[in-house]
C-alpha cells in the first residue's frame, strides 16, 4: 500500500491569523481616563453625636459652580470614618456632603489651592423623631 504524499500548506493563512491578533487588540482596547499625574487630596472623618467614628457614612464631593455628574465624587466612610477623595488641583471651593440613616444631613464648604491635602471633620446629628 503507497501512502498518498500530501500537499505542503501554504503558511499564509496562519500568519495572517497571527498577525490580526497580534494587532486587533491594541485597535479595539478602550481608552482609559487619564490618571491625574498631580492633584489634591480632600480627606476628612465622619462622627457620631457622641464622638464615636461613623463607618458606612454616605460621602459626596462636588464643586460648588456647576457640579455634573462627571465631576461629582461618590463614596463610603470605612471602618474608622474616614474617607479621601483625589480632586484636580487649582483653586475651587467642593461642597461635601455627608449622611447616613438615622442621622442628619451635614454639609460644609472645603476650599482647595493647589496640589495640597485638606482635612474636614463631620459630627453628624441624629435625626429628631
């Protein structure tokens, strides 16, 4: 019995297979926000009535002329209260606003100048019934 001699393939499909996957993801990637190379730090700590940290404290930071939702920052006190949030240096005045269930809401104005870190403390009141 003779073996039947094959064909040699031809290796263009393959490199061209290698090539669109060597280059489809760099086209296709989506763009990414940029990372602030510097910026400022708004900080602060949520407490109770008596003092005590207020974890899982509702925390939003928006500046005060024309806030979007783009620009409005969103998060959550952690275990000992505190929250930081990255901003975009420069001079701009942010409003922080603060409130979790059973208390009421705090605002408070923080003003930012220029690549710096600013602290602000919030003593939160509980709600009357």
């Amino acid at each position: 019995m003779k073996k039947k001699k094959r064909k040699p393939r031809k290796r263009i499909g393959t490199s061209l297979a290698l090539l669109l996957v060597a280059f489809f993801p760099l086209a296709a990637a989506p763009k990414k926000k940029p990372v602030l190379d510097t910026y400022a730090v708004v900080s602060g700590s949520v407490f109770d009535d008596r003092g005590y940290a207020l974890p899982g404290a509702d925390v939003v930071v928006a500046p005060e002329v024309q806030p979007t939702k783009a620009n409005t920052m969103e998060m959550v006190s952690d275990a000992r209260g505190e929250f930081v949030v990255r901003v975009p240096p420069g001079p701009m005045h942010y409003l922080a606003t603060v409130h979790a269930k059973g208390y009421q809401v705090q605002r408070k104005t923080v003003g930012v100048e220029d690549q710096e870190r600013v602290e602000v403390t919030f003593q939160l009141e509980r709600e009357s019934k």
